[in-house]
C-alpha cells in the first residue's frame, strides 16, 4: 500500500474493462488522465463483479461514467476513491447502468467527491443503489450530485462541501472558501454555490451574481 501502481495517460483505451462471469481483485492502483466514450478508467459489464480496493480514481474523464461504467454487474468498493473525474453526459463519477447493484463495504469506506457531469455530477443510476462512504461532496445530496435522486439511499459520514440554507453570493472575484453569505465574501463560481446551497421546491433560494464575467 507504501508503493501504488500509477496507471496514468491513458488516452486511447480506458485502463480496465471487465466483463463475463468473472471476479477479479484490482488493488493498490491509482488511476488518472483516462479518456475514452464510457468509463474514463473502469468499465465493468457482462455479469463481471470485481472487487475494488484502495483505489485512486481521479482526473479521468468519458461520454459517460467519468470514472467508471458499470453495466450489468456488480463490484464492491472497498477504500475507493473517486475524485474529479468528469463526464460530458450523465455520471461524472460512476455510471451504474442496467442491474447494477454495487456493494458498498462499510468498514473500509470509499469517498467520491468533486466529481462532474451535466447530469448526476458524482452519480448516476438507472435502478436503486445503496451508497456507504465516508466522504461524499455533500452531507445532504440532491438531484445536482446524484440522478435521478430518487434511486439513491446513502449512508454518508461526512460531506466535503459544507452547505448552508441560505442565498449565497457569486463574483469572479470571489473565493469558494468564502462564506457566500454576503456580497462582501462571494463564491468565485457557480456550480461551487448550487453544491453549497440546500434549496428545493419548498424552500427555494437564490444565487445572486455580481459584477463581472
């Protein structure tokens, strides 16, 4: 665990694609710059559940599932984690595609945050997940994190960004370690206040913009 395996670069192909009724380990591997359509560093699929352990994801980036794509399969994440990937469509973090029931290990938790997509920026799932990690971006997820949100149920111990329910501030002068709570100490961007704001159709609050581009 001293001596990680860096897989990095990986502009062609992404670095892991597992598929068929097979159940590989992959462990102590930090995985970053992948670039491909689907799963910018793993793309299970065909029944295939792998167990993944002390992981790094990062910085990799796909169509869909920025960090990794599952279809039809099943892997258990054990100290995984998935940080700042992206996806141009659904899942900057993972894409869970069809029957995929992922696992969870509640002792040796995983963190996924700061990840984005235009939909489902850390998580996207087309049937119901259950989620257990330490870290998440936020305490409190919603449709901006995860999509759609309804097939979500965490377990969350602690949430990256601290959010507040209130009217934040933004300028391009600002600072994402400000408060955002006055015009005084505004955000520096917009995606950084709709991840810190709690708001909802019952509660609904407003991103002020100030001068500037």
């Amino acid at each position: 665990a001293d001596n990680p395996v860096i897989i990095s670069g990986n502009f062609s192909c992404r670095i892991f694609y597992i598929n068929g009724n097979r159940v590989p380990v992959l462990s102590n591997l930090t995985m970053v710059h992948g670039k491909v359509d689907n799963g910018g560093a793993i793309f299970c699929d065909d029944g295939s559940n792998p167990t993944l352990q002390n992981l790094i994801i990062k910085n990799n980036s796909a169509e869909n599932g920025g960090g990794i794509y599952c279809d039809h399969s099943s892997p258990e994440f054990r100290d995984v984690n998935i940080i700042d990937n992206t996806a141009d469509n659904e899942g900057g973090g993972i894409y869970f595609s069809n029957d995929c029931y992922p696992v969870f290990d509640s002792i040796n938790r995983s963190n996924i945050y700061l990840n984005y997509s235009l939909t489902g920026s850390d998580l996207y799932a087309n049937n119901s997940v259950n989620v257990i990690v330490d870290t998440f971006t936020v305490l409190n997820p919603d449709g901006f994190n995860t999509y759609p949100p309804e097939n979500f149920e965490f377990d969350i111990l602690h949430g990256l960004i601290e959010q507040v329910d209130d009217d934040l501030y933004v300028s391009p002068d600002g600072d994402n370690s400000n408060s955002g709570l006055t015009a005084a100490e505004p955000l520096k961007n917009i995606r950084y206040a709709f991840l810190k704001t709690i708001a909802g159709n019952t509660n609904p609050h407003t991103i002020h913009l100030l001068e500037g581009t």
